[in-house]
C-alpha cells in the first residue's frame, strides 16, 4: 500500500480498517471514514461492535489491522506526538500528586521541570481544580479525577484527542457539565476529538459528526451530520431541534438493534 | 464514658498486671509445696524454685549481673539480624526486578531458590558453619536465608501485575523501557515489597539467634544471644536464661516496630494501597 498521502487526503484517514481476534472472530470490517480537522466524532453503538477497538487502533495500541488508517499522514503508531487518549477510568499513578500527575506524559517526553510546570498549571486552571493541585487521586472525586485525566491529556498540545467514555462512571448532572467544559475547553484550544459513548443525547451535544456502528462485525452503519454551531450552551438540549434530531438518531439505533 | 475509650492503654496493663500475679503466684507455690511436700528450709526452697522459674525481679537481677555478656551478645545478635535483613531485602528486590524483566530466568532459577526456602535453615546452619566458619557473617547469611524469600515472592508479584491500564497509558506516552520501570513499576511493586519486607524484618532476629546457637561463637566476643542461651543452659544460670528471652523479644519489638514504621511511612500518602496490602 502507498505510505505516501496526497494533499488532497483527510486530516484522520481510515480506508477498509478490517480487524479480528486472535481467535479469528471479527471485530470491525470495512470501516471507511474521512475526518477533517478539528471536528468531533463520536462512535456510538452497542456494546461489542468494536468502538472501544477503532479508538484503541487510532491510539497505536493495536498495531495488528487490516487497511490502512492515517492521522494527519502517518501510521497511528507514528503519530503519537500528535495524539493522546483519555480512558474510561482516570488512571492516574496513585503515589503522585495531582500536579505530578498532570505532568507526567511531559517528564516522560523530557521537557525540563519549569516548563511542564507551567504548562500543567496552565492545564489544571483550565479544567478547574487549582484548589485539587496538592491532592492525591484516592482523594478525589470521580468527576475531578477524569478532569485531572483530561488536563493531562491537554498538557501534550494533543491536534487528537481519543476519548472512550470518559464519563461513563458518573451521574448524569456532573456528567452534562463536564460535557460543556469540555465543549469551552475546545473552544479555546481546538483539536480532533474521537469520543466514544453509549448517550445518545452526549453524542449529538457534543459532535459534528455522530458515527453509528453495527455490531457482528463492526460496520459503519449510519453517519449522522450535527448541524448545531459551536459554541454550544447548556440551553441547546432543551431546543426543540435538538430534541427531535434525538428522538430521530434514538429510534434509529433501537431500529437497527432490533433486527 | 465507656470503658471502650481506655482500651488501648488499659487493657494492656490490666493483662499485664494479671500475668504478673499470676507469675508471682505460681512462684509462690511453688515455694510452698517444697516447705510442706519435701521438707525444704525456706532457702532451699526459693533456692529450688529459682531454677524452675524466676520472678521478674529476679530475671530483672540478672540483666544487671549479666549485662557485660548480655549486651554484647544483644549488639552481636542485633548487628547480625540488621545485616541479614538489609542483605535479604537488597538482594531480594534486585533478584525480582531480574525475575519480572526475564520470564525464562524466572522459570529457571525460581524453583532453586524454593528448593533454598524448603531446606530447613537448621540443617543449612552447620553446612554454613563449616564453609564460612563461624561468626557475624555466617549468622548474618542465616538471617539473609530466613529472610530474603518472602520478599522476592511479594516484589515480583507486584512487579509483574502492574496495572494494565498504566502500562496503556505509558505506552501512548511514547515512555521508553527504563522509564516504564524506573516510574511505573517499581512504585507499583513497592506496597508489595513492603509488606514481604515486613516478613522479612520479623524473621531478621529470630534468624539471627537460631543461627547462633549453630554458627556462634565465644572468641574474640562474637558470641550472641543464641550462644548466650547454650551457655546459660551448661551452667544452669535460669534466671539469665529469662533475661536473655527478655533481650531478643526487645530487640524484637524494635525490628517489628522499625519495618512498620517504614512501610507506613512510604505509603501513608496513598492510603487505599495500605488498606490492600496490610492483613
């Protein structure tokens, strides 16, 4: 296959990305998607038709696919200057302190302590917890624990930023909130956003684009274009659009999920 | 107020209060069974009962007459346990760190060292004795024997059931090999090193005076409280027989006390890792 990527071609560039289990059983096949700069995808879709997988294919933590993916021209292995991906748990190093935390993937990378320092400072303010900075994670909430994960995401200037369920552990009140901070988050600093999610009603707050797959095996089953503008308010999820473009993608999914 | 308030100061010293009446008594008729049973003076009784059991302020009267020997048996004994243990506990982590980076040296070398750990360290003692010769370093490699398994056992563990999730994140991080151990698995591994240090550090002196009574010796002062207890023994000296048990149960508090203090001390900060480890 080319290594070699036209000008003409995406941001993030997936062509029949085909993947299976050791056991052989088929995870995801024929998935085809172009993603151009600074949008927010989000992979939606029952549990076991591989969204988690794409994500961690992107991150360049399966290397073992078929087809070819690409992020801003190189392999995802490659690109991991470029990326950087925030869990389902916080997973925060348990004997640092938040700061330290923060900072890790920078002291990992060798930027000289002042500059991480700063950088991390800068990170933790825009996520809200410069009160949290001295604390350790077992004395953190779950919601300021995903923040903390997201500041350090944040810290490696990341053009992506791979996302599975980030909010998946907590309430729906502190799960919407952190929805919009990270919408004001990204408003100030643009990136590449994949974000996987089983909230319909998160998906189309959040994204440009909503991916729906289908499971056995994964396939692409439906991309639905968000026409809501950024920045996005708290109020857009009582707009009476919003909620019939919702009612539309939700019926759609049970549709598909039935058969 | 409840009585529950008091209980870590009071119920010790009430149970201590009680073990020594208890001792004092069972002294006591002891004492009057030789007066009325066989016809003992007063004098050949105590004298009778004193190779039987002492009373504390006799085991205390020997400390005192006993101190030369003593104390430089406990500072033998002390020395040769530190030095086993700081030997089992270096030697342990460096051979787990090999374990946890070779899988194939691990399959290899692990039942050895079982083997090792199956031997009675009784038996080994005396082979010890007449390789090494006897003295500071040969009690020392006993304590090391008794000791160092329990911390290879809980080190590897802990080196190689690092977090999968942490290990994902240092991957995406680009970190490289020597950082992955050097920031990531070795602190994870340390609340299970700890606590196979904690074993270690409770076997160190107890290691040190069994190995003694094989390996000790009396010349040139190198004698500790094993050989103490051997010596005691030939001459009948009882009451310094229970000032030496006094002596090694010290300097076993200050042992036990030390690895705790270390283990809290290192992982007080992250709590919820003391609550895993600590049985």
């Amino acid at each position: 296959m080319p290594s070699q990527v036209s000008a003409k071609s995406a941001f993030v560039q997936i062509q029949s990305l085909g993947m299976s289990f050791e056991n052989g059983s088929p995870v995801l096949e024929d998935i085809n998607l172009d993603i151009e700069e600074d949008e927010f995808v989000t992979l939606i879709g029952p549990s076991g038709c591989g969204k988690s997988t794409l994500l961690r294919i992107l991150s360049g933590l399966i290397s073992s696919y078929r087809g070819s993916v690409t992020l801003s021209g190189r392999n995802p292995s490659d690109a991991g200057e470029d990326s950087f991906s925030v869990f389902q748990d916080p997973t925060l190093l348990p004997w640092l302190r938040v700061q330290a935390n923060v900072e890790l993937p920078l002291k990992l990378k060798g930027v000289p302590k002042e500059q991480r320092q700063k950088k991390a400072n800068e990170m933790i303010e825009l996520v809200g917890l410069e009160d949290a900075k001295r604390k350790f994670p077992w004395q953190l909430s779950g919601g300021m624990a995903m923040r903390v994960s997201i500041a350090r995401a944040l810290t490696t200037s990341p053009k992506i930023l791979l996302m599975d369920e980030p909010f998946g552990a907590l309430d729906e009140m502190k799960r919407d909130r952190l929805n919009e901070d990270l919408l004001t988050i990204r408003n100030k600093d643009p990136f590449t956003c994949f974000y996987v999610t089983h909230s319909v009603a998160e998906a189309l707050f959040l994204s440009t684009k909503v991916v729906v797959l289908s499971t056995n095996p994964g396939r692409i089953e439906t991309i639905i274009e968000v026409p809501f503008s950024y920045p996005r308010q708290a109020a857009l999820r009582e707009r009476p659009e919003f909620l019939e473009l919702l009612a539309k993608t939700t019926h759609a999914l049970r549709a598909r999920n039935q058969t | 107020m409840s009585l529950r308030k008091y209980n870590p100061v009071l119920m010790p010293m009430l149970s201590s209060l009680l073990i020594l009446g208890i001792w004092f008594g069972i002294g006591s008729l002891i004492e009057q069974s030789r007066i009325t049973k066989d016809g003992y003076s007063r004098e050949d009784a105590v004298g009778s009962r004193k190779v039987v059991l002492p009373l504390p302020n006799e085991v205390l009267q020997a400390i005192v007459d006993e101190r030369h020997d003593l104390f430089r048996a406990a500072r033998n004994t002390f020395s040769a346990a530190l030095l086993g243990f700081l030997a089992a506990v270096t030697i342990g982590y460096s051979v787990s760190m090999l374990f946890a980076s070779s899988h194939l040296l691990k399959q290899t070398a692990y039942p050895w060292i079982l083997v090792l750990q199956m031997t009675p360290v009784i038996i080994l003692a005396p082979i010890i004795a007449i390789w090494i010769g006897p003295g500071l370093i040969a009690t020392s490699m006993i304590t090391f024997l008794i000791g160092f398994f329990p911390v290879i056992a809980n080190s590897t563990q802990g080196l190689i059931s690092t977090d999968k999730k942490l290990l994902s994140l240092f991957a995406i991080c680009n970190a490289r090999k020597s950082q992955e151990i050097m920031f990531l698995r070795v602190p994870y591994s340390m609340p299970y090193f700890l606590t196979g240090m904690k074993i270690a550090g409770t076997l160190a002196p107890i290691g040190a005076i069994t190995g003694d009574i094989f390996v000790g010796t009396s010349t040139s002062g190198g004698a500790g409280l094993g050989f103490m207890t051997l010596s005691y023994i030939s001459s009948a000296k009882i009451p310094a027989l229970f000032a030496t048990a006094t002596i090694a149960c010290i300097i076993g508090f200050i042992f036990v006390g030390g690895v705790n203090l270390i283990h809290w001390l290192a992982l007080k900060n992250w709590h919820d890792s003391i609550a895993k480890t600590d049985t």
